[in-house]
C-alpha cells in the first residue's frame, strides 16, 4: 500500500504548484460567478462547494501529473488558460458562464454581427480586466514549469487530496452519466439532480454545453421542418368580424393559493370579481403534464397529445395555425432568453425564437425582458397592430422561485407578511417566504387585471394558464418542485393540477354565445394542458387540419383520455386511489 500511494502521490508533492495552477485555472470563473449564491450560506456549505467546483479540476490535474508527460502538461494548460480567459469575459460582460445558448449565438452569428460584437466589447473596462488576468495565468504558467518544489507534511497532503480526488471520481461518474441522456426531457432531470455536482467549473461546463447543444439542436430541426410543413397547410378563420385571442401563460402559479379556488387569502380579486360578474370562468380539474416548463410549455404550444404518445416536435405549435390563418401573431415573453440563461431558458428559446421560427410563427417578438411582468404589459399592450384578427401570448414571470422578487418592493405590493400565517410548524424565515408567495400571486393577479381592462371593450377570448404548480409549504416543508421518480398523491395535487381560466369580453359573450355556453358546460370536465391548442382553434373560428374534436374541452366529441405525467405515472389513476 505504501508504494501504491507513493506511485499516486509523489507526482503531485514533487508539482504542487502545477497541480494547483490548473485547479485554479478551471476553478476561479465558478467561484467568481456563483459566489452570490452561496454567500449566505454556513461556512459548513461554502466549503462543501469549494470542493464540489473544485473536485474534477483535482482529478484531471492529477492525472496530468501523474502521466508526466509534458505535450498532454502544456495541452492542459493551454486549454485551462483559454476557458479561464473566455469565462473570465464572459461574467464581467455578461454575467454568465459558457453555456449552451452562447454556443448557439456562436454558431448563428455572421460575419457582421462578428464585427459589431468586436467593436462593441473588445475594449470595454471589464475586457481590460479580463486580458490582465489572463496575462496574469500565463505568467504564472510560465513560472511554473520552470521551478518545482518539494513540500512538508505529504501525509497530510495526501489525505486532503485523497478526499479531492474521490469528490472529483464521483463528479466524473455524473458526467459520464449525462451522456446516457438521449433527449432533452431525461437531460433536465440529470441537471436537476446532478448538474450542480458536476459543472460549476469551466471545463465540464463546456462538455455540458456542447452535449446539451448538440441533443437540442437535433430536436429543433425536427420541429423546425414540422413548422415548415404546417405553414404549407390550408387553415382559415371563419369569422371575418375583428376578434382578439389572448393566451396568458403563467409560471409556477399554484391554484390551492389562489382565492379563486377557495384559498383563505385574497390572493385574486380581480378574477374572482371577474368570475361573479359572469366573465371568467374557472376550470376545476386541469392539470400539466410536466411539472418543468420548459417541457410543459413545448407541449402547451405544440398540437401533440401526450396521452397518445405523440411528440412535441412531430405536431406544430398553434401560433402556426393562426397565422396561416390570417392572425396576426404576437407573443411577449418575460422569460425570454436574454443575458444569462438557465437550462428551461436556452431548450425553450433556442427553438421559440430561433431565425426561421421567428419567420414562420410570429409577427412580433420582444426584444427586451423586465423586472416585473406588469412592466412587460404596459410596454407591449399598446403595440399597433396590423390586422383585425390577432392572436398575442404572454409568457409571465409569475410566481417563479424566488417569489419576492416577482412584484415591486413597494407598500401597496406587500399584502402579506410573516405575521399573517399561523403556522407552528413553519420558522419566521418560511412564513415570510409563504407570504411573499401570496403577495406575488397577488401582483400576478393585478397584472392579469391590466390585459383585461384593455381588452374589455372588444371582441376578445382570453385563456389563462400556468406552466405548472407548486408547492409552498403546503403539507410538508418543500418550496418549489421535486423530481423524485415517484410521487405521492398530495405532490401531484400541488405540483400539477394548475388554474385554468377563461375569460370573455362582453362583446365576444354577445357574438359567440353557443360558445361561452359550451365554456360554462365545461368547468369541471378533467383537462390536460396540452390539449389547450384545439380549444384555442374553437375560440378563434379556426379550420384547420391539425384539429381534432376529441381532443377539444368545448366539443360535445370531447374525450380526455389518461392524463400521463413524467416517469408514466398514471395521474387519474392515483387521484382515484
């Protein structure tokens, strides 16, 4: 054992300042980039994640030294220095790592844009900054093949690189397990549960990033010639009347903290005055299929029906049909990627708003994204727009993690707080972030207020819908969502059914009665999101071909069928348990 360890080790104690350099290199833009989030936490967690960042860095550092080999020690260093250089860049001027949406702005960019991004960012301050620390690397790369040192201690050297290295072992075992994911559904439940232990550090963030590019690139073309394809289709509007079609599609809004549906906070009066009123309409039992939106969204969109099997991709998006349609196209997206983007950000983005997507789907796309989703209303409701017909989406920040960030910080937006929630279980930490959650279930509500207002004198259908639920603290101590592989039954009560509203103008109520008569029918006939694009078909007067009634919550034809939910779980089935 002794000459084993010897064998592994001497390398290291006889190059320490090589194996630390590297490690160094591949480590610092992690740390300078997540350093925010974990400044709060105990020392016990700061130095956990120290070692998480750190951990495949050491592993390949080692072997490096170990091989001894001085091609693959340069080679090493080279590539250390230039991802230290890029990241460095790219979090001083964008404040984001390498990640797979600046590959796909990589790869989509001409020779133009080149030259305008050059112009723009080459000599910026934090550029400058970004050239001496990389002059700096170099440097010290320079010094360090020419003097080596022997240090004290190895025995304790060893033991602390030994923990390194297996920390580093397990991080190379989640890497490895990454690329036994084949679409991007099993890829967001692998970084779920194990990105964070994987690919803080520059170079299994660039393995990441370029696997992850390359499943979602394959998935969009697929879908990108099926919107070809869909855009060659006949499809009409029957009604030649000017009509408005608006789908709001919420975030992380869970209907059992809406007042709406009975919850003991005022979290929605607008819509429950909307409701009494007669105008809304408030469906009890529907429910998502995915409780991740990027996945939920796809198939909100796409005609595809989960329960018989079929593929997002393989069915158009909706907004294809309108246009073909003669509607013109709006949609408004808070969650559009721009800047920094997280991973439902770039698998919802790199297809919504790809060129040819942008083309064939929509008229107009924003190009800025805000703090808050009423800033997004007022600065897009406005929009002149070219036709009588008009179809506009909103894709809403809503209630999304974390929810005090959602509504402005002001006394007229802070309803709720810690002390309005007797509840022993909870410290004062979770009753004010339940309350929070409330306050922005509130703002959310007086959002949707102001698209109503506007649409309220003219022929108007609006549908809103959330992603998906969540849970806060509802019947144990969980924020957010979970992905075990199987869930209990109040999980999915809260992480899946979701509110599902339908609002009509006074106009559209006195041109299309049958219509709101089958809505009223309706309200506590079981739904799936997915199915939302063939109602939608039946509020704008669409024929198309791509229409099935079955499949349609307004048509007598209508059948539900089994309500399917990731990893197969039966949803119906465990609710009638």
């Amino acid at each position: 054992m002794k000459y084993i360890l010897s064998f592994l080790f001497h390398p290291i104690i006889q190059k320490p300042l090589l194996f630390i350099l590297i490690v160094l290199l591949l480590s610092i833009p992690g740390w300078i980039f997540c350093i925010n989030v974990y400044t709060e936490n105990p020392i016990i967690r700061k130095i956990c994640w120290i070692l998480f960042i750190t951990g495949f860095p050491a592993l390949l550092s080692w072997f490096v030294c170990l091989a001894n080999y001085k091609p693959l020690t340069t080679v090493t260093c080279i590539l250390s220095i230039f991802l230290f250089a890029l990241n460095i860049f790219l979090i001083l001027n964008f404040d984001s790592m390498l990640s797979p949406w600046i590959l796909l702005l990589c790869h989509e960019t001409n020779k133009g844009e080149s030259s305008e991004f050059i112009s723009n960012y080459a000599f910026t301050s934090q550029s400058i900054w970004t050239y001496l620390l990389t002059a700096f690397a170099v440097i010290a790369y320079l010094k360090v093949k020419k003097y080596s040192i022997r240090i004290s201690h190895p025995k304790i050297i060893v033991a602390i690189v030994s923990v390194w290295l297996t920390i580093g072992f397990i991080q190379l075992l989640f890497l490895c397990d990454m690329f036994t994911r084949k679409n991007q559904y099993e890829l967001q439940l692998w970084y779920g549960g194990k990105a964070f232990y994987a690919i803080e550090n520059t170079l299994s963030n660039l393995i990441y990033s370029v696997y992850h590019l390359s499943l979602t690139s394959n998935e969009n073309e697929i879908a990108i010639n099926t919107c070809i394809k869909a855009s060659q289709t006949a499809a009409q509007c029957i009604d030649s009347d000017s009509l408005d079609i608006v789908v709001i599609i919420g975030e992380s809004f869970s209907k059992h903290h809406a007042s709406l549906y009975g919850y003991n906070r005022q979290t929605t009066p607008v819509m429950k005055k909307e409701q009494l009123q007669g105008n809304l309409f408030a469906f009890t039992d529907a429910v998502t299929p995915y409780n991740m939106t990027t996945f939920a969204v796809k198939n909100i969109l796409s005609t595809n029906s989960i329960s018989l099997g079929q593929y997002w991709a393989n069915y158009p998006p909706f907004t294809i049909i309108f246009k073909k349609a003669g509607f013109d196209i709006a949609i408004w997206d808070n969650q559009k990627a721009i800047g920094s983007v997280t991973f439902h950000d770039f698998s919802i983005s790199s297809y919504l708003y790809s060129k040819k997507m942008k083309k064939l789907a929509y008229n107009y796309v924003n190009n800025k994204i805000y703090d808050y989703d009423m800033e997004l209303v007022d600065n897009t409701i406005h929009y002149k727009r070219n036709k009588q017909h008009t179809l506009t989406i909103y894709h809403l920040l809503g209630q999304h993690m974390q929810a005090k960030w959602r509504y402005p910080n002001k006394k007229e937006y802070n309803i709720f707080n810690k002390n309005h929630y007797i509840r022993p279980d909870l410290n004062s930490q979770e009753r004010q972030a339940l309350a929070e959650y409330d306050n922005a279930t509130r703002y959310n509500d007086s959002t949707i207020s102001k698209i109503l207002d506007y649409y309220r004198n003219r022929c108007a259908a609006i549908v809103y819908l959330s992603d998906h639920g969540e849970e806060v603290y509802d019947y144990r101590k969980v924020i957010g969502r979970t992905h075990e592989p199987k869930k209990d039954k109040l999980s999915l009560i809260y992480q899946y059914q979701i509110p599902f509203i339908i609002w009509c103008s006074d106009k559209y109520r006195q041109r299309f009665p049958y219509i709101v008569s089958k809505i009223k029918n309706a309200i506590n006939k079981p739904f799936i999101s997915d199915n939302l694009p063939h109602l939608l078909f039946t509020l704008g007067s669409i024929k198309t071909p791509y229409y099935y009634a079955e499949r349609d919550l307004l048509n007598k034809r209508y059948k539900c069928g089994t309500r399917f939910i990731q990893n197969n779980i039966d949803y119906d089935k465990v609710m009638n348990e």
